[in-house]
C-alpha cells in the first residue's frame, strides 16, 4: 500500500488517469484480438465448406461434360447408320428409275 501510495504521490492524477487508459486500452486490444481470432475460425470454416461445394460442382460439371460426349459420339455412329441406309435407298431408286425410264421407252 505504501508502493501505491509513493507511486501515486510521484505521479500524481495525470499517472493514475495515464494508467487507467493504458489498462483500457490492453483490455481492448485482448478482445479484438480474442474477436479477429473467432472471425478467422468462421472464416475457415466457411472456406472449407465452400471448398466441398465446388469441388462437388466440379465433379458434377465433368460428369456432365463427359454424358454429352459420349452422347455426341452415339449420335456420330447413329447418323453414320442412317446415311449408309439413305445412300442405300438412293442406290436402289436410281436402279429403279433407270428400270422405269426403260420400260416406258424413255431414253436414260
């Protein structure tokens, strides 16, 4: 008591009022410190959340991209088929067109 008392007869108001804000201003900067500390945890968290989410969204994209291709490939191989049977039928009309031009005396 007698410290606080030397202390305070050395100092004065202005030392104790100097102390007191000094005190305030370390139990500030402990809970900003404690408050940008829950931020960062909130912060982390959401970014791995975020992080599951594309990279589901991704998966989901390739698996999309991938369905279309092979689509597109099935849909090359069904058109292929289906001109080789219209050349085949263009084929046989000409024959037949040639066969009709015949017989009704027409000259091919």
């Amino acid at each position: 008591m007698d410290t606080f008392i030397n202390k305070f007869g050395e100092y004065g108001i202005i030392g104790l009022v100097i102390g007191i804000l000094f005190f305030l201003l370390w139990k500030i900067l402990i809970w900003v410190m404690s408050f940008v500390k829950d931020i960062q945890k909130q912060q982390s968290e959401e970014r791995t959340v975020w992080l599951c989410t594309l990279k589901t969204q991704s998966d989901t994209l390739i698996k999309i991209s991938n369905s279309i291709e092979k689509h597109d490939e099935k849909a090359d191989e069904r058109g292929q088929h289906i001109r080789e049977e219209h050349e085949k039928m263009m084929n046989c009309l000409d024959e037949q067109t040639r066969v009709l031009v015949q017989i009704n005396g027409y000259k091919a």
